[in-house]
C-alpha cells in the first residue's frame, strides 16, 4: 500500500504557481508528473511531507505486523486497520491544512498556508477545504483496501469418508 501511494504521489506531485502581479509562489494543485506545464513548479516541501507520513505510516505498520500470527494476535489485522485509520484520521483533523489571511479574506483567491493545530491560535486562517477533503478521502480508501486485503483466509472444509 505504501509504495502504491508514494507511486500516486509522485505521478500527481502537489504544484505551486505564481499569480500575475505576485512575486511568492502559492499551492496551485496536483497535477499529472508528465503533464509539461510551464507556470508551474512542485512544491517539493509539501511532497516530501506526503511521502515521509507515508512512510512513518508504512514503518510503524510493519513493526506492529512482524510475527504476526492470528491465533496468538490481541486484535485481529482487521480491527488493528480500523484502529490504524482512526489514529490517522485523528491526527489529520487535528493538524488539517488552512490557507491563510489574504485568501481568508478572499482578496487574491485560495491558496494552501500549511498544516496548523486545529485548537491553536488560528487568527486569519481558515481550513483549506480541498485539501482536507482530500487527505480525508485518501486515507479511506488505502482503509478500505487494507480492509479487503487483510480478510481472514476461508477455512478449510476436512474430507469425510
């Protein structure tokens, strides 16, 4: 699952553009790796974030599922995943992405400011949307995967004589 997402990660990097009139880079969108555009840059702060939450993710995992054996497990994989996505979907809402005063107050437009504690001082800034949308959307599906992809195997039917 890790590597797929980092795949997507980097086959849709996070971009910044910069508005006429601006001389400061603003989080435009992800866009397609290969797509060849000219106005904008990747944002490779936001990108190396993304891959590296992927990658704590991916290594406290695989610590929790060395030697893992069912009948000997406290939980199951199962409710170990739902477990897993909850404590991600806590930590997302906590710290989710906000834009910042000037887009707030919609004088130039939306723009992603960075990732804030959601009880802290936010004056000026309210959540960015899309993005919470997104990394919300995000972590259901590899739930949802995970989910299928660790089902318990059928058991076996014995042969009577």
């Amino acid at each position: 699952m890790a590597a797929l997402d980092i795949g997507l990660m980097l086959l849709f990097p996070p971009y910044n553009s910069i508005p006429a009139g601006r001389d400061v880079a603003v989080f435009d969108a992800f866009y397609f790796a290969f797509s060849g555009s000219q106005n904008r840059i990747v944002n490779w702060n936001l990108l190396t974030l993304e891959v590296c939450w992927v990658l704590a993710n991916a290594a406290i995992a695989w610590l929790l599922l060395i030697g893992y054996r069912s009948g000997q497990a406290l939980m199951s994989r199962r409710s170990a995943t739902l477990g897993f996505t909850l404590a991600n979907l806590a930590l997302l809402l906590l710290f989710p992405p906000f834009e910042g005063y000037a887009s707030a107050a919609r004088l130039t437009g939306m723009y992603f400011d960075g990732f804030y504690f959601a009880f802290g001082d936010k004056a000026g800034r309210h959540l960015y949307v899309p993005l919470l949308y997104l990394e919300v959307l995000l972590l259901l599906v590899d739930c949802g995967i995970l989910w299928l992809l660790f089902r318990d195997p059928a058991p076996t039917r014995g042969t009577s004589d």
